[in-house]
C-alpha cells in the first residue's frame, strides 16, 4: 500500500483545474514530479488505458502521427524516485500494474497500439528493481514489440538497458528474467516468403556484441536452444529447384516444404504439350526422400531413370533446401561488420555464444554439438559444430571422432559445404590412433559419394582432386602426405579443402594472372607479346586466366605508361582484350598527369587498325570467353584517349599530331557500318556509351582543338569539309547518336560552323518528332543557355513542352526556360512567353523544378539583382491567382507548398500580397517539411519595414501553420519570431501570440513558455 497524501486548497484547485483544463493539464504533467499527487491523479482516470491516445491518421494516405500520452514523463519520474529510494516501494507494483492495465486494454484495441507508450513503459520498467516483478510479467513485453510501428526506441531500451542488468544482478530470478528477455528481443517472425527479427536488428546486433561473455557466465543452454530454434527458422527455404533429363527432354523438378510433408512437382513438354505431375511424399529423411521419388520417376516415365546419372539431382534437390547460410566459410564471416541480415546476425549471435559457453560448459556444449549434427537436416549445424570443434584447439575432439566413426561421417566428410571446417579441424589434429587412421584412410579411399565434373573433365582426375584435398589436410602425418604426392602426380595440382564460396569480394577478372606486374616490367616487349599471343588461360576459376593477366597489363600501363608507349610495335598480333587493356591504363596515365609518347601510340593504332585482321576481328582471343572483346572495343577506348588528348589545350596531345588524329578518326568513320545502336537507357547515357557516339565525339574534340590552334584565322568556317562530311553523312543515313551528339554540343558546333548548325537544327525541329526529341534530350542537357541560341531555339521549345514526356527531360526543360526568364532574355526572343506556356501547361513536377531553379539562383550575382527579384515575384504571383484561386494550373498544391515558400528569401518586406500568398500556402502545409525555409525567411524579415504591419501579417502566417501542426524545430527561429510577436504593442498581434500560445501548450509544447512568463511578469 501507498501513503496517501492530502492536498490542500490550492494544490485541489490545480487538479481541479487540469481535470477540466487539457492546456493546463498538458502543461502540470510537463512539471510535476512529487508523488503526493500520484494517487490523486489516479483515482481522477489520468492512468486510466481510456486516456491512452491512439496514433493518428495523417492526411498523406498510410501516413500517421503518434502522439505522447502527456502522463507519462510523470510515471517515468515517479520510477525513478524508487529506484533511489525516495519514495515508497509500493509505488513499483502501481506503476506495474498501470503497465499491464493499459497494455492487455491496447491489445484488445488494437488501434491504440502507440509505440511512444511502449516506449515509456520500457523506461519505467528499466528503473524499477527487478524483484518487484516476475518472470512471467515480462510477457507484456511481446505486444509491445509486436506493434505495427517502429520498435526500434523500446528494443534500444531492453538491449542497452534492462537485460545487461539483469545479468549484472545476483536477485532471484534475474538470470531467467534475463533469458526471457533474450528470448523475447530475439523474436522472429515471416516477412517476404523468409523470417527476419521482430526487434531492431541494429540493436539486437550490438547487444550480443558487447554482453556474450556475460550471457555465456550467467545464462543456462537454454538460451542456445531458443537460439538455434530461431536460426532454423531463419534456415527454411520453401523451394527447391533442379533441372533434369529424362529420355530426351528436359524437365522442371521444384520441391516445396510444407508443415507436414513435401510436394514435388515436375514439368516439362512431352510432344509439345506442357505436363504436369505432382507428389506428396513424408518427412522420413534424405535417403527415404530420394528413393521414394526414384519410384515415383521410374512409374511415370518408364525406361528414363538412371541411378548413376539421376539419383545425385535427386540429393541436390534436397540437400539444396536445407543448405541456406552454408556456402560460405565461418571462418571468413567478418564479426565486426554490420548488416540488417537477419541469419547473418544470429550466426553471429551463435558462434560467439558457443565458443564463450564452451570455456566453462564443456559437457553442455558437448551435448548440444552431438544435438546439432545427430538431428538436424540443416547443413549449417554440422558446420557450426565442426567449427567449435576446430576453433577451440580440439577440446571437443573425442566428438569429432564419435561423429567420423558413426553413420554420418558422409555428412562431414563428402559435403562440400564443410570442407572449410573440416579442413580446420583436421589440420589440428597433433596425433591419430590406428583405429581413426583406417577410418580416415577408408573414408578417402571410397571417394566421394557423387562427381560433379564440368565439362570435358574426367571423373578420374574429380575424384583423385577430391581425395588429394583432403589428404593435404591431413598431410602432418606420413602416411597422407605420400599419398596427397602421388595424387599431385595425376592432378598436376598443389590442392586443399577450401568453402562452397569464398570470401565475397569484387575484382575485374577471373582467378589469377600469370605474371604480376614487376614480372611484366621486367620482361622485354618481344618476349610479352609472344607470351600473350600463346598465353591461355588454365582453369577458370583459380586461374591463370586471360581476363587476369589483361588486369594487370592494365595496371602496368596505368602506373608505367612507358612500358608500352615507348614500344608498341612488338604488340602489332596481339588480341583485342590485351590491346583494350594497354590503351585503358595508357588513358588513365594521361588523365592522372604522367608522360606518353603519343608519336609512337598513335603510329602504333594506325598499323594495328589497318590490318584486315583487325576488321576482321581475328584478334578476339579464343578463351576471352568473359568479355569477347573485338575490333569495336578498340575504336571506342581509342576514342576516348583522344577526347583526353584534346579536351584541354593546357594539357592536351602535341599539335604536330593533329593530323594523324583526323586521319585515325576519318579511317574509322569510312569502315564502320553507318547503323547506330539500339538506345537501351536515356539518350544522353546511350550516346556517351556508344560506338559511334564515341567517335562522333572524338572527331568534334579534334576538330575544335584544331580550330583553336588556328585562332588567327577568323573564317566563319572553322573545321574540315572531311569531317563535316562524316557528319553530313549520320544525318542522310539517320543514325541517332549525330541528332544526340549535335544537341548536346549545340554550342560548339555553333562555334565551328553557325550556319551549318542553323540549317541542321532547323530542319530537325520541322521534322520527324523521335529525332525532334532526340535532339532535344541532347541539346537541353547542356550545361549554359546562350540568348543567341535560345532565340534559334524557340519552335523546339514550343514544341518541347508539348512533345517531351521524359521526367529528367523536363526537367531540363524548365531549368532552360526558367533561365531565360530568370536572366532575361527578352531582347529579341519570346522567353517570358515561353516561361509562361510551360508553367500554364506544367504538372507539379514541372513547377517544382521552375522553383528549385529560383532558389539555386538566390545568391547569385547581383547585376540586374531588382529586375530579377521582380521576375520572382511575379512568377509567385501568377501561381497564386491561377493555382490557388482560378486553379488554371492544375497541380498539386499540397505538393508544391513546401516548395514555393522558398521563393520568399526574394521579398524585400512582407506586404499585403506576400502575406496573402503566404497564408494560402500555410493552409495545405500539412507536415514539417518546408516549414523550415518559411521561418527562417520570416525571421530575417520581421525587422524591415513598418513593425506593426509586418507583425500582423507574421502572426495570422504563423496562426495558420500552427492550426495544421505545430513546429518544433529550428527553435531559434521559432523563438525569435515568437518573441518579436509578444513585444510589439497590437491587440490584433497579441490576440493572434496567445492563441499560438495556448495551442502549443494544447501539444505539450513548452517551446515559449519562458519567454511568455518572462513578458507577463
């Protein structure tokens, strides 16, 4: 029982007060602390579930606000004071009791699931000593998890607070309360066909991290039970799927796990129909598994099944739905990375929770590895147990040896998904009796249960790999070692046991090179090329491989350009992917500053590319089976180095060689076939990419390097009729990239030939609308708007802000209007009429981007600045007569809002028709976003102009933004303004302050308390 405590006059009068008063009693509850008001406020219905609030729809569709119940930092205050002692004890079990009142009455209501109340109860129960309540109360703590909203605040809570003292504690009980919550947090449930954590991962993750000793010192087995309960459930693959031949067709095997039992279901076309069998078949085990489906497939399709060739698909498919979480080592799992994956959390989890546990509960965790690999289908448990065994220097030994001389030695020692750990604990191994030598030596000797070789690979040489593997685990003893030498005599093979997948990691190329890169350096040209040219690649997989050996060529080319540009001729037969590779590090070289002898490469690309191989493509390598690099190659990293070479006349390839760059250029223009590629992304990216987007470029860069060195010649006509020709020629035959390629460089061909551009341009915009729209995706992503080009350009945008559809086209296109609009380019051109069409036809999209521009644009230079600033204004003018009032423009207001009061950092002083903008857009802000800049800009104008006026019209802008919600951020704008409301002398002004006021204390908002009681005092 609680003492009670009686209030006198005034302290009745206050709880009179907040019992009819939700203002006030907000502002009570933000204060009090004293618990002589506790069972007054009870017996009132302030703890009462009924006055719990429910989260609340937002106007955003699936959107909601979650309010805080105003009592609940009084409850958590309340638990702190007897946590210290301060108060009476009996005040834990009231608090106790409010918890489970209103936890069992949300339950049943499930729309009051507030996760801020969850949250708070998880507070109040971190301070409350864990002998006030039992095992069994902690059960609440699933339906506050379970919350359809985020969990993420409670589980921080239970994980860095609650259960670490549950364990540091030696009361009754609070070892299982511990075990209780860890059983709790670590909840999984469906989500996506898989399972994941119910709790925050994040948190969860972290806790096992810095507590598992001191789960592994206090907790029982228990814990590792539950846990690996979770993980097989984290396990369980639905599917499972195998292609098999039958006869002389091909069939579809999917093996689905039901609750009970399996499904199988074949399909496949038998004389062009599509077949379908299905069967149900128990759970007995994989070799019950594989014969029963072995009959049902010799029944069905008399005379097909074969044993030896089909029984091992048969296995897969099973063996495949319980291998999830077993391709990789566990001794490649990096402990100290974080991910959101559920399975990889809890291996995690498990591991280091075996190995602390194992320290001092040798038999448990003895007894729980004999659990793990005698009744589990799962692959993951046999590997988790030989991974315990081979990390704890062998204390589990005689496990080891129990397993390899029991049944199920084929499920540790012919799983490829363990041959990692296995090759661990063997390696370890000091010394063998005669008895577990035999053993090892019959288990080698009989081979692996099933060969998987690939193609053109004998099953001789799979089958003297697969013991030579093991054997190299066991070679610290004679007798292995002379066999894993006469195995290597077949093989050819320095071999060892290694993971179903190793180590993910990225790199360009496949297995190993043949030479590093100091062996490259070291070797004369003559001797590298005629090693390339015989080079092939060994094996696939481990390497060497070509795609490697091309990596490091690359590299080589990268960091010692003069390797190769000094002497390229010995190069003149090797293969594309080698030349491809050269001319890449060479490029690369060039952009980061080293030196290249472009005399020799470019002499070099001249020989090279003139040959008929080369056009032939006789130097696509034969095992270049990756990348199947050919002539095309070449000609696009050819083009790019000389787009390098000539981007920048500070930097660029001497002028002597200009001429030998045209002639290159024009030499591929005249042998490739004139048809462009297929556009597969956004025209931009296509062209950037394609083979003759590169080169139409390349010739651009040449011609306009070219046209620079001859800066004294001031002829309206600055490039060659050869290269105009090329590009005469694109436009005959239609190839794409020339319409992307001039739109895009518009400007430049402007400088080299303005007439020709004109007429090309003109003609385009009269013509078919996918070239119009082509052009126009090139032309409106250049990066400047000239005013002479914008006034040739009319008729395309007019055009453009019917014709284009493309989201990051119009974008552009508005970037380009609002530019000239924002700059003025009315001299001459139709800009502001343009502007103007396209906001009248514009979507939300297309206005948004006409703001951002503004706003881009608000510190920028300030000639013109008044001009421009009016242009703004007007712009924010029309969007209020014809969206908010005639709504002309059809858009979505409550979308562009937060966005167009930005455009008021352009006002000089809040006047009457700012302020009317203002207010209609404070109606459709519906959440903080945009709320920000609206603030900030009210902040700095409060001051300029006449005090009262721009008081009133600040104050009705802030009272209708706060009747939609209340901000509560940016707080030293919302105060300053607050505070310049409060002090200036108008009944209209402090009527409008108050009633801001009084709603903020309506939320629980204190934000200007102090300045309020500051003024009233």
């Amino acid at each position: 029982m609680c003492h009670i405590y009686e209030l006198d006059n005034k302290e009745q009068a206050v709880l009179d007060r907040i019992c009819n008063d939700e203002a006030s009693a907000n502002y009570f509850f933000k204060k009090v602390s004293n618990v002589k008001w506790f069972l007054h406020l009870k017996k009132a219905g302030f703890f009462s579930p009924e006055n719990a609030p429910s989260p609340e729809r937002a106007k955003k569709e699936s959107h909601y606000t979650i309010p805080e119940w105003v009592v609940l930092p009084y409850l958590e205050r309340i638990a702190e004071q007897v946590k210290k002692g301060d108060c009476e004890q009996g005040y834990a079990s009231e608090l106790l009791s409010i918890m489970q009142e209103v936890t069992y009455y949300c339950q049943d209501k499930e729309q009051l699931n507030n996760y801020r109340i969850w949250w708070y109860f998880t507070k109040i129960l971190c301070h409350i000593p864990t002998t006030h309540y039992s095992v069994d109360f902690l059960d609440i703590i699933t339906i506050w998890l379970r919350s359809r909203f985020d969990n993420t605040l409670i589980v921080s809570e239970l994980t860095r607070g609650l259960v670490p003292n549950l364990l540091e504690t030696d009361y009754k009980d609070s070892t299982l309360k511990a075990e209780r919550l860890i059983d709790i947090i670590t909840e999984i449930f469906p989500s996506d066909k898989t399972y994941r954590f119910r709790g925050d991962s994040y948190w969860i993750n972290e806790f096992f991290k810095k507590n598992s000793i001191l789960i592994a010192k206090k907790c029982s087995i228990n814990v590792l039970r539950k846990l690996s309960l979770k993980v097989q459930k984290l396990l369980e693959l639905r599917i499972s799927s195998r292609s098999i031949i039958l006869g002389d067709r091909l069939f579809d095997v999917e093996l689905h796990s039901l609750s009970e039992n399996y499904i199988i279901v074949i399909t496949g076309k038998i004389d062009d129909r599509e077949q379908k069998y299905e069967i149900s078949l128990d759970k007995n085990g994989e070799e019950a598994f594989v014969a029963d489906l072995s009959r049902f497939i010799t029944t069905t399709f008399p005379g097909c099944y074969k044993p030896e060739i089909h029984e091992k698909y048969l296995w897969a498919l099973y063996n495949n739905l319980y291998s999830n979480g077993s391709l990789q080592s566990f001794y490649d799992k990096d402990e100290d990375h974080y991910n959101h994956d559920s399975l990889e959390i809890m291996t995690q989890i498990l591991k280091s929770l075996l190995l602390e546990m194992s320290k001092d509960k040798h038999t448990d965790i003895e007894m729980l590895l004999r659990e793990y690999i005698n009744n589990n289908n799962f692959t993951f448990f046999t590997k988790i147990s030989l991974y315990v065994i081979g990390i704890t220097g062998m204390q589990f030994q005689n496990t080891f040896w129990e397993f390899i001389n029991s049944p199920l030695s084929n499920k540790i020692f012919d799983s490829h998904y363990v041959e990692d750990e296995l090759r661990h604990v063997l390696i370890k191994l000091t010394s063998i009796s005669d008895n577990n030598r035999d053993v090892l030596l019959k288990l080698i000797d009989r081979g692996p249960k099933y060969i998987w070789t690939s193609d053109g690979e004998k099953d001789e040489r799979y089958i003297a790999i697969w013991k030579q593997e093991r054997c190299e685990a066991l070679k610290q003893f004679p007798e292995f070692l002379f066999r894993y030498n006469e195995l290597k005599k077949l093989t050819g093979w320095d071999v060892s046991l290694h993971p179903a997948m190793g180590k993910i990691e990225t790199r360009w190329g496949g297995g190993e090179s043949p030479l590093t890169i100091k062996e490259v350096l070291s070797m004369p040209n003559r001797e590298l090329a005629d090693f390339l040219q015989h080079f092939k690649t060994k094996d696939w997989w481990k390497g060497p491989t070509v795609s490697a050996l091309a990596q490091t060529l690359q590299s080589v080319a990268k960091q010692y350009p003069e390797k190769f540009s000094d002497d390229l001729s010995p190069f003149l037969g090797t293969g594309f992917l080698h030349i491809y590779n050269f001319l890449s590090g060479i490029n690369s070289a060039w952009n980061e500053n080293r030196s290249v002898s472009w005399g020799n490469v470019l002499f070099f690309l001249k020989q090279y590319t003139e040959k008929e191989e080369f056009w032939s493509d006789k130097y696509t390598l034969s095992d270049d089976r990756d990348w199947a690099a050919n002539h095309e190659w070449i000609i696009r990293i050819v083009c790019d180095l000389i787009e390098s070479g000539t981007r920048d006349d500070k930097r660029a390839i001497p002028a002597e060689f200009n001429d030998d760059i045209n002639s290159l250029l024009l030499s591929f223009a005249k042998r490739l076939d004139n048809k462009s590629e297929e556009i597969s992304n956004d025209p931009l990216t296509h062209v950037l990419n394609s083979l003759w987007g590169k080169l139409l470029t390349a010739l651009l860069y040449t011609a306009l390097r070219q046209a620079r060195l001859n800066k004294a010649d001031m002829r309206t006509i600055r490039w060659s009729v050869e290269v105009k020709q090329v590009f005469d020629e694109c436009f005959s035959r239609q190839n794409i990239d020339v319409y992307i390629v001039l739109g895009y460089y518009l400007p430049q061909f402007y400088y080299l030939d303005k007439e020709w551009a004109n007429e090309r341009t003109k003609f385009i915009i009269a013509g078919d609308q996918k070239l119009r729209n082509l052009f126009s995706s090139g032309y409106l992503h250049t990066s400047t708007v000239y005013a002479d080009i914008f006034k040739e350009m009319e008729a395309l945008y007019r055009r453009a802000i019917f014709d284009l559809t493309d989201e990051s086209d119009r974008k552009v296109l508005a970037n380009h209007l609002a530019t000239s609009y924002f700059y003025g380019f009315d001299k001459n051109t139709n800009a502001t009429e343009l502007f103007f069409d396209f906001v009248d036809n514009g979507s939300t999209s297309d206005i948004h981007n006409v703001i951002w521009y503004f706003w881009s644009k608000r510190d920028a230079d300030i000639s013109l600045k008044e001009d421009r600033k009016r242009r703004v204004i007007d712009f924010w003018r029309k969007i209020y007569n014809d969206a908010f009032l005639a709504k002309t423009i059809k858009i979505d207001l409550a979308k562009i809002v937060p966005d167009i009061v930005r455009l008021a950092y352009y006002l000089d002083e809040i006047n009457s028709d700012a302020a009317q903008w203002l207010e209609a857009a404070a109606n459709f802000m519906e959440e903080p976003y945009g709320t920000h800049s609206l603030f900030e800009v009210l902040d700095k104008l409060k001051d300029v102009g006449d005090r009262i006026e721009s008081a009133r019209y600040i104050s009705r802008i802030f009272r209708k933004v706060v009747i939609k919600f209340v901000p509560d951020y940016d707080r030293d704008d919302l105060r300053s303004i607050f505070k310049f409301l409060i002090e200036t002398d108008d009944d209209e002004v402090k009527d409008l302050t108050k009633e801001i006021f009084d709603i903020y204390l309506r939320c629980g908002n204190e934000l200007f308390v102090d300045i309020w009681e500051s003024y009233q005092n």
